[in-house]
C-alpha cells in the first residue's frame, strides 16, 4: 500500500505541474488565442516559461520512476530502499517546482539529481 500512495502523489504532483504550468501562462496570452486554434506560437515568458520546462521535465522523468515502481511492486519486494527512492522523488520533484519558477540555479539541479537518485534506488530494490 506503500508504494500505491507514492506512485498516487506523484499522479497528484505530475497534475498541479501542469495545471500551474497551464494557468501561469494562459496568464499572459490573449484569451481569444488560448479558445483558438493556436495555429501562431506564443511562448510563454518569465516564470511561466521556467514551470512549463519543469512540467516536461517531470514528465520526462515520471515513466521511468513509475516503471521502477511498479517493478518492485509486481515482485513484492516493497522495503527500506523502495520507500527511500519513493519518498526521495516525489519529495525532490515537489522542492524542484519553485527552485525552477524562482530561478534557483544549483539548487534545482541538485532537487533534480535527488530525485534521480530515488529512481535509483527503486531500480536497485527491483533488481535485488
């Protein structure tokens, strides 16, 4: 049951990453072009920019803690390390969002790596 709330949450997190990706920059376009068909690009700026690359970001990464996951649950091998990798991501992703809104440089890439390193480990409880 473990492993389900955590896969859920990051389910939850992958959501609010988009519909606060969507909404910030809906905030700067013409409503008429967000109803339209939006056949002339219009990229959003700023901070709406910055969260709409976490947004792909996290979807870049989510299949593959989702896959990693699931490994170690269709194995029954749910335990320390999978728990560790679990909370370790979605923690990390949620801490990426704002480092990533604000700017954060260094920051960000280190919530980036901790959440690759929860991958990791899911991989390595799978593998076990």
């Amino acid at each position: 049951m473990f492993d389900v709330i955590w896969l859920i949450l990051a389910v939850i997190l992958g959501m609010l990453h988009l519909g606060i990706a969507a909404w910030m920059a809906e905030r700067q376009r013409p409503r008429d072009w967000g109803v339209g068909p939006r056949d002339t690009p219009m990229p959003a700026q700023g901070a709406a920019a910055r969260l709409e690359r976490a947004y792909h970001n996290f979807m870049e990464t989510f299949p593959l803690f989702a896959a990693a996951l699931l490994a170690v649950m269709v194995q029954n091998k749910s335990g320390g390390l999978s728990h560790a990798g679990a909370i370790l991501y979605v923690a990390a992703r949620i801490v990426y969002v704002p480092l990533y809104a604000f700017g954060v440089k260094y920051l960000r890439s280190l919530a980036w790596g901790v959440a690759v390193l929860g991958i990791v480990l899911l991989v390595v409880a799978a593998l076990r």
